[in-house]
C-alpha cells in the first residue's frame, strides 16, 4: 500500500511530496482496488500504528528471539498500564486474558507509547533503539 500525504492545494488540486501529480497516483489504481482518504490526525495515528507494529516490535523481536506479540504486551503494560488492562473471555472451560489494540488510543496516546517505549528499552538495555526518523522514511 503506497500512502502519498497531500503537502498543499493549489487550485483545488492537491500536491505531494517529491513533485508527484494526481494523475500519476490515479494511473496506478485497479479494477477491484480502492481510494482511501485520511484525515491529518487519522493519517498522523496510522503513521504511528506503522512504525510501531512495522518497525519497532519486529526489530525487537529479531533481536532478542522472543515474539512480536511479546513485545507488545510488555512494553503496552510497562508504559501504559492503565490503558492496556487485560480483560477475560470465557471459552468453553478456558478462560483467556486479552490486552487492548492500540486501535483505541488517540494521536496523542499513541505518541506517549512510542516514546515511553523506547524509554523503557533504552532502561533494559536497548540502546540502539530509537524514536521513529522523518529522514528515514521512504
């Protein structure tokens, strides 16, 4: 999924990063395919949503050999425990703990657990982590 964030409108026209047209992002459209636009703070939020989930917990992951999953769960409940608070489902005879998505929170939120997360690894020992870089993105 390619995302182009809209830098201006002129016209009625919207413009994007690296001078590319509407009509360019149009011709890579399919039959079956579709648009989607985002608010700033929808857009924003997802931008976080992805470092977090595609960044961040997958490096941890394949440094240390413990799961994606792993990862988020410790670090939603050592950063933000308040908003992460198990809750249980009863299947069956089996009763499961389940910690909330990050779906739920808003920019701001969000912004606090990727900071407070890398915080927190940096007290662990991770000191290569680091916060998400502008210059990085492609």
């Amino acid at each position: 999924m390619t995302t182009y964030q809209v830098q201006t409108i002129v016209d009625g026209e919207p413009t994007f990063q690296d001078e590319i047209k509407l009509n360019e992002i149009l011709a890579d459209l399919k039959i079956g395919g579709a648009l989607q636009t985002l608010t700033p703070l929808e857009y924003h939020t997802n931008q976080q949503r992805k470092w977090w989930k595609g960044i961040l917990l997958p490096a941890l992951a394949e440094d240390s050999g413990d799961s994606v999953s792993y990862w988020e769960t410790k670090l939603k409940l050592a950063v933000l425990p308040d908003e992460f608070q198990p809750y249980y489902v009863s299947i069956g005879k089996q009763v499961f703990s389940i910690i909330p998505s990050i779906t739920k929170l808003s920019k701001r939120k969000m912004n606090i657990l990727i900071e407070g997360s890398v915080a927190q690894c940096h007290e662990w020992g991770l000191a290569w982590v680091a916060l998400p870089d502008v210059e990085l993105r492609k």
